[in-house]
C-alpha cells in the first residue's frame, strides 16, 4: 500500500472448459502485467482455474485433480510475487464438495467457500456443490500442506483486510460481505460467474455500486468470461471495481481483449468514513461481526519500489463537486436548485413572509440567490414584485455588472431599486477618519456594512427578509465582511461551492423556460470576473480586483475544502492528490503549497464567522453550519495544518 491507496486488479481471461493447463496459463500471462503495473490484490472469476460450465464433470476425479494441481503450482511460483492473488477451483473435502476461492500469497494458501450456493432458474449448483454455512471450518490437503476451508475469514494483504465472497453471495438479502465488512474487511472480492441477461449488466452495477456504499468498503468483481459453454448462456467476461458506491473501473463487455482493469483502492478514506459514520461500528457490534476470523499479513521475499514517478491508477477529479458527466451534471443542479428552493418556501411559509430583500450586483453569488427567490415565490404562487432586488453602486462598481444587474431584474420582472452608496460611505469615512484614497480593509468594509445596513432596514421598512447571498467557498475562506456581506436572515447559498455556482447559473439559463434575453444576460454574468468590486475599476472600466488574484484559484480552494471535510486528510494527502487531479501547466507544485497554506490559514483564522451564521440549507456532503456538519473552535491552531 502506497499513501493509503491499494491497487487492486480484476481479471476476466479467456478459459477452455475443463482445460486446466490452459486456464492455468492465462492466469499466469497475467502476472507480468500485474507486476509490471505493481498490482497489490488481483481476484479471477469463479471456477477459473477449470471453467464454470463443466456440469458433471465436477465430480470427476480427473478434474478435481487437475485444478488441485494447478493450485500447487500458483503456490510454489507465488514464492516470488509481490502480491496476492485470488483464483477459484472445485475441491473436494469430507465426502462433498466446495466452490472455493484461493487465497495465494508467499507461498501460502487459504481456501474460502460459497457460502450460498443456488438452485433455480439456470443454476443448478447444488448438483454440484454443498454450501459451507457460517462458523464452519474444513481441513484441505494442498500439496501435503493442510489447508483451513472456511467462508468466514479476512486476510491481510499489505496491511489492508480483504474479505471474499463467490457469485450468488452477493445477491441474497444479506450478503456475506456485510458481515465480512462490519469483521474489518475493507475490500471486498467477488469471483463470478453470472451469465449475461437483458438488463441484467445494469442492475449488477448498481448491485455492486450499492453493496460497496452500505458496507463502506471497496468491491473487486470479476466474472467468468470468453470460453465459457454457450450451451445455454452467455457470458460476456465482466472486470467491475467499485468504491463506496462509485465505480472506479470497469471493462468494455462482449470484448474477449479488454478482459482486466486496475484501480488505486482509497483505504485511508474508507477507514475516515467508517470512524465517521458512528452507526456502523455499532451495527457490527450488534450483528455479531466480532466472530470473523482475521489471517495475518504473510511476507512476502519481492516487494515493489515505489517512487514519486508512479501513476495513481484513479482519476482524482480536480473539481469533486462538480460532476464530469454532463446528465449526472444537469440532474445535480436541478436537485440543488430543487433543495434551495424547497427550503427557502419553507422559511416563507413558516413565518409567513411575502417579501423578500436581495442586494444585486451582476456577480454570480447574487445571481443565483435572485434566481432561487424566483423559483421559491413561482412555486408558492407568490407575485415576483415581492421580491426586491436593491443594486448599492459604489466606488469599484462597473457598469459591465450594474447593467447585468438591473437588466436581469428587468427581464425576471421583480423590483428593482438603486441606493447608491459613495456618499454615505464618504461621510461615514469623514466620522472615523478614514482617508478615502487608502484602498485598505476600513476602505472595503465600510462598503460592505453599508450595503448590508441598507438590505437591513428595507427589509425592516418592508416588512420582508433578508436573502443572503454568499457561498459555501467564501465561508471556508471567510471571504465576506463579518456583519457585512456575512449576514442575512437566509442563507440560500450557504452549501454551494463556488465552482459550483456558475453551472446551477449556467443550468437555469439553458432551461427551456427562460427567455432568450435572460439567458443571455446570465451567459454574460457568468463570463464575469469574480470581484466583491469595492476598489475603484480602471479607467477603461476593467474591473482590477480580482478575488482569485487575492485569495487563490477557486478551483483550487473547492478541492481543498472537499477532502479536508469530507474525509479529513492531511495536508500531506491533499496536496499529494492535488498533484495527481491537476496538471503541472495548470498549476505547478510550488502553487499548489502557497494556496493550500492560505486556505488552511484562512480557514482556521475565519472560523468566528462560521460560528455565527445566518440558517441556510445543506445541499452536499460538505457542509459548514455551526448547527450541523462542522463544529470547531474560533481559536483553534493551525499550526499542524501548515507544516507542509
């Protein structure tokens, strides 16, 4: 295991019905591959070593023999492979006989046994094989070397728990591996043998998907292939790894060449989660799970150079808030715009409010509030007029956002106003002595108060509410004026990443419903740059201050504050996995450690803010409500967090 990742293979070669030589030398044609590619972990189908659809032949001694041999062989060679390898063979034990697994490493092995073996429609299993009920343990002769059967046990291979189950395990109502998962198992490796049906690829997908999500685990598939008997079904050869309900990799059906995938198992976030998620520790208290039998670690004489060159074999998504499919994209937004919207009705209905008050200022922030207070009042069949956009030119404001400002609101047919703010501020410079030409913090803050000021009393004269407008990024950061910007009696946009505003922008402008002129106002906000707009612009207009060129990328700041929350990495991690999501043109090394000090700086320095937010609702899995996912003390060090 390299930086709390394993790497995990799973294979699905070409077989020959009870050809054992030859399924014995497709296995091994692939550990040169798997080595080359410092696999750690690498499962094979069900019956692999024989093939699945050899019927009564399974009871044939010549078989039997044959793939017992063949196990010896993996054996005695894996003496001087760095990994573990996991293949599937009939054997015979006792008078009956088993579907079995082997675990191969170091010249060792252990043999686990299906725990459910099925008997309807197309299987007949049972004819074959005798299921090997929990608790239950078997001696096999390996080679002279006397063997535990059993099908309750987790093996440790490098340092990571490894739980197995064969095919049909995984389909009853309570699959082995859940109780292999609450025993410490962190992957799970199925071998299989699952013919291909109409609908049936999509539903093991998500099958798998879902067992790898409720056990919190990781979950290697791998399914008889090319070769099988079509005698009555087909099998198409499936190499599936899923991670808490993700699938990391999977191969391309019905292509008898494409037959292994390889992903990098994230061990240290399935270990986060687990200690997070409280309930899972005493469910396995409750189910018993402290009877699972865990096989130490065995030595093994190679082992892999690992160097900072190797490829993580995953992809780190560089904007993990931010689905790359682009359906998954349009449904994530609709969901949050749908959740923004159901809470901010709520919070209407509850108090039984009709008005609300919003500062608008043709950025992004304010625009999607705008946006979702639209919805909100469409929804409860509110007039929009009840909705007051106030647009506070003041020293830095353009006339590219003022325009997008009054325009929208024009075109979404709420009220409009304009409270200019220049003087206001001027004379409350005058009163604490602040030399306007400074462009300092007093300079910027007292803008900021005094548009909040203004949003205050409106709100009181009018009877309505505040609708605050920043976002989850500025929180983090705590990039909002405290008791300026930072407050408001609603907090619409409180759980949405930056990154993530301008898609849900980007979305409503698309919609079908939303007039060309309005669209095309958004599409010009959203090319905006980001700027709070409190320094004066240059001459020509171009807005100077940029947020980005202040605090850091934005892109930059979501993905530390993604896997600092979600799973509390370490500094150390993060960046590393910074390195692996980002190219080095788009940000070299030395930027990502001077961002990463200032997000973790800021975060820590800005918590007071946090500590005192308006409600607002959650949306993700990251969250920074004082009420909810994030409790932290306002003086609290950071000194830990910035030794990188």
């Amino acid at each position: 295991m390299r930086n709390g990742f394993l790497r995990v293979a799973s294979c699905a070669p070409q077989v020959r019905v009870a050809d054992v030589d030859y399924n014995l030398s497709q296995i091994l044609d692939r550990i040169d591959l798997l080595i080359r590619q410092k696999v750690e972990v690498a499962v094979f189908p069900e019956m692999s070593l024989t093939g699945y659809t050899c019927a009564d032949l399974f009871h044939s001694s010549t078989l039997i023999g044959a793939a017992m041999d063949a196990l010896v062989r993996l054996r005695d060679l894996s003496h001087e492979w760095p990994l573990t390898l996991v293949v599937g063979l009939p054997v015979a034990c006792g008078g009956a006989m088993y579907n079995c697994a082997a675990i191969i490493r170091g010249g060792d092995v252990r043999l686990v046994a299906k725990t459910y073996v099925p008997n309807y429609n197309e299987f007949y299993e049972r004819r074959w094989w005798r299921p090997l009920p929990p608790g239950q343990r078997l001696s096999v002769s390996v080679g002279g070397t006397e063997v535990t059967l059993g099908c309750d046990s987790i093996f440790t291979c490098a340092g990571v728990r490894v739980g197995i189950e064969i095919c049909e395990d995984l389909w009853v109502p309570v699959p082995p591996s859940c109780r292999l998962a609450m025993g410490g198992a962190q992957v799970i490796l199925n071998l299989s043998a699952s013919d291909d049906l109409i609908g049936k690829y999509d539903y093991l997908r998500k099958l798998i998907a879902q067992q790898s999500a409720r056990c919190i685990c990781a979950y290697a598939y791998a399914g008889a292939g090319w070769g099988e008997s079509s005698t009555d079904l087909v099998f198409d050869g499936k190499a599936i790894i899923a991670e808490n309900g993700s699938i990391l990799a999977s191969n391309s059906r019905w292509d008898p060449a494409d037959n292994t995938v390889i992903a990098d198992i994230d061990i240290e976030a399935i270990d986060r989660d687990r200690m997070h998620m409280t309930t899972f520790a005493d469910c396995a208290e409750r189910e018993g799970a402290s009877g699972v039998t865990v096989v130490p670690d065995i030595p093994f004489r190679a082992k892999y150079e690992w160097t900072d060159s190797d490829p993580l074999m995953r992809r780190i998504d560089p904007h993990p808030f931010v689905p790359a499919d682009s359906s998954a994209k349009q449904e994530r937004c609709d969901e949050i715009l749908n959740i923004q919207t159901a809470g901010l009705a709520r919070r209407l209905d509850a108090i039984g409010c009709r008005t609300l008050v919003v500062g608008i200022s043709g950025g992004l922030d304010s625009t999607l509030a705008l946006l979702v207070a639209v919805r909100t009042f469409d929804r409860l069949g509110l007039p929009r007029k009840g909705i007051v956009g106030i647009t506070m030119p003041g020293f830095g404001t353009t006339d590219r956002t003022h325009s997008n400002a009054t325009r929208l609101m024009e075109e979404l047919g709420v009220t409009s106003m304009e409270i200019p703010i220049a003087e206001a501020v001027n004379l409350h410079f005058k009163d604490i002595g602040q030399d306007p030409s400074v462009h300092d913090v007093t300079y910027e803050n007292c803008q900021a108060r005094e548009r909040t000021q203004i949003l205050m009393d409106m709100s009181n004269r009018l009877g309505g509410i505040v609708l605050g407008t920043g976002d989850l990024s500025e929180l983090a950061l705590g990039w909002a004026t405290y008791n300026g910007d930072h407050m408001s009696m609603y907090g619409v946009n409180a759980g949405v990443p930056k990154t993530l505003v301008r898609h849900l922008v980007d979305y409503y402008a698309h919609q079908p419903s939303t007039s060309e002129a309005v669209r095309s106002l958004l599409l010009d906000i959203i090319d905006t740059p980001i700027s709070p707009e409190l320094v004066p612009a240059a001459a020509d207009g171009e807005i100077l201050q940029k947020t980005e060129d202040l605090v850091g990328p934005y892109e930059l700041h979501d993905f530390f504050l993604y896997y600092m929350l979600r799973y509390g990495f370490s500094p150390e991690r993060i960046y590393m996995l910074a390195r692996h999501a980002f190219t080095a043109e788009e940000y070299d090394d030395a930027t990502i450690r001077r961002w990463l000090d200032t997000f973790m700086r800021r975060f820590f320095q800005q918590q007071f803010k946090r500590s005192c937010l308006p409600d607002g609702p959650k949306v993700g899995s990251v969250c920074l409500s004082p009420r909810g996912d994030w409790r932290m003390p306002s003086d609290a060090s950071s000194t830990l967090w910035r030794k990188l």
